[in-house]
C-alpha cells in the first residue's frame, strides 16, 4: 500500500510544494479491465514567488 505524501517550504519571497502524488484518499481497484495501469508514486513539484 502507497502512502500520499506532501509538504511545504516557504520563506517570505517564495513557496515550494513537494509531494508523491499518491491520493489521501481511497481509489478503485487497479490495475482493471478498463484501465491497465497501477497506482504509483511520482514526483511532483511546485514553486511560486
């Protein structure tokens, strides 16, 4: 079972989001007949000023 995982580092010019890209919450049973693919982490990542 995968985890979801996220988190925030901030400063006064800047805000960076970094998270896995699991869901927090419960999904379909994958992979199925209509989709063939498995739930998997990834790296996701995000930064505004």
């Amino acid at each position: 079972m995968l985890n979801s995982d996220s988190s925030w580092l901030y400063s006064s010019s800047m805000r960076n989001l970094s998270a896995n890209g699991v869901p927090d919450h419960e999904v379909g049973t994958f992979p199925n007949q209509g989709n063939p693919n498995k739930i998997a982490a990834a790296t996701v990542e995000a930064e505004c000023t």
